[in-house]
C-alpha cells in the first residue's frame, strides 16, 4: 500500500482514537483545517517537520503515522 495512503488511514484513526474533529485536531497543533482533510483523504502529502509534530502530539512514532510499523 502506498505510504500516502498509509498516512491518510492513520491520521484519521489516531485523531479518532482522541475523539477529535478535524477542526479541533487543526487548531490544537495551529494548521488550518483544510491541510487536515486534505491529508486525510489523501489529496495532499505533509512535509516531514509536519509528521514529527503529528506523531509528538499523538504520542506516536513517524513509522507509526506512515505505516512503517504497527499501530
């Protein structure tokens, strides 16, 4: 599967594990809400400095995020 879409499932599913909106998600870590559904439905990717802030904040590993290993 492609990382992209890795990504996409993830996100959606540890901002879910919180029992976060998108909009909350975003405004927790200071993004706009569109990069979030965006992400989310794979229509963009994240720069790296994003992924790191992702993962920190769900206290999470980048493998974790991207798929590279188990959730």
């Amino acid at each position: 599967m492609e990382i992209k879409v890795l990504f996409a499932e993830r996100l959606k599913y540890f901002r879910n594990e919180k029992g976060l909106t998108q909009k909350q998600l975003a405004i927790n870590l200071n993004l706009p809400r569109q990069n979030i559904r965006d992400w989310e439905i794979g229509k963009s990717e994240t720069c790296f400095e994003n992924l790191i802030i992702l993962a920190r904040y769900f206290d999470i590993t980048v493998d974790q995020l991207i798929g590279n290993s188990d959730i």
